[in-house]
C-alpha cells in the first residue's frame, strides 16, 4: 500500500514520534523510506539605517552543519530500528514547498511529519508546514501528534 514513505523532520522534540510511526510504517507496509530536512534561514532582520542585514556565510555553514546531524542521527536511528532502504535529502527551502516539491518529484505514497515544529511563530504567521501539506500533498498524509 505504501511502498515509499517521505518522512519530514526539522530537529524538533516531536522528531523522535515521527521516526517512530515512520518505522512501524514502513515495517508493516515493507517500504522504503526517505527522510527529508529543510534548512530554514532566519527571517532578514533590519539594521539601524532600515537595510536587511544580509547572512554571514558562517551562520549559512553553521545551519547547514546543524541540518545534516539532524538527518545522520535521523537516519542512524532507523536503520537501528530495522529500515535498510533509507534515502536522505536536505535543501535550504521552505519547508512546506520543499515537502510538497519532494512529493511531487519522486511519487511518494506517504508522507510522515509532525504536527508542529520549531517555528511557532512562523506557523502563527504564515500557517503551519503540516497544515499546508495537508491540504496540498498529491499522496495520503500522516500527522504525528
């Protein structure tokens, strides 16, 4: 029924109940599963003068590094829990975009995420990534809460 599960994480404490029903998922249904990580910058903050202050390549580095333990421990995490076909992806994205882009390109039958992730204030402002995957998402959807 789900042959290739999409399994979104952001490094949140709601990560370690996604990784778990994305595990029991792909035990019951034989899948494979990819697990994907957006990089989201932070919103450009003004300066004194009204200018955006523009990324210092070291912050760039910095939560790119971050970005890619999060996907290592992820993926150690399921293989140790019985997954042997793991795929990764990470982009610098918009969360939501990226998730729906993923879904879209390589023809997941799932996509496994949170209810709510590190960004609460984004999600007040512009609505949460697992609402907009909800509504959007071409494949079924399982929102861990």
């Amino acid at each position: 029924m789900y042959k290739k599960i999409l399994v979104a994480i952001d490094g949140s404490v709601h990560t370690q109940k996604v990784l778990d029903t994305a595990i029991s998922l792909a035990k019951a249904f034989n899948s494979s599963v990819e697990i994907c990580h957006a990089v989201c910058m932070p919103p450009m903050l003004p300066d004194l003068m009204g200018a955006e202050v523009a990324f210092m390549p070291q912050m760039i580095e910095d939560l790119e590094k971050n970005g890619k333990k999060i996907i290592d421990d992820a993926k150690k995490y399921v293989e140790e829990n019985g997954i042997k076909d793991i795929t990764t992806f990470m982009d610098i994205a918009n969360a939501a975009n990226m998730i729906l882009e993923r879904i879209k390109s390589e023809n997941f039958d799932l996509v496994v995420l949170g209810s709510r992730g590190l960004n609460e204030f984004e999600g007040f402002l512009m609505g949460s990534v697992s609402d907009k995957i909800s509504h959007h998402a071409k494949c079924s959807v399982f929102i861990v809460r």
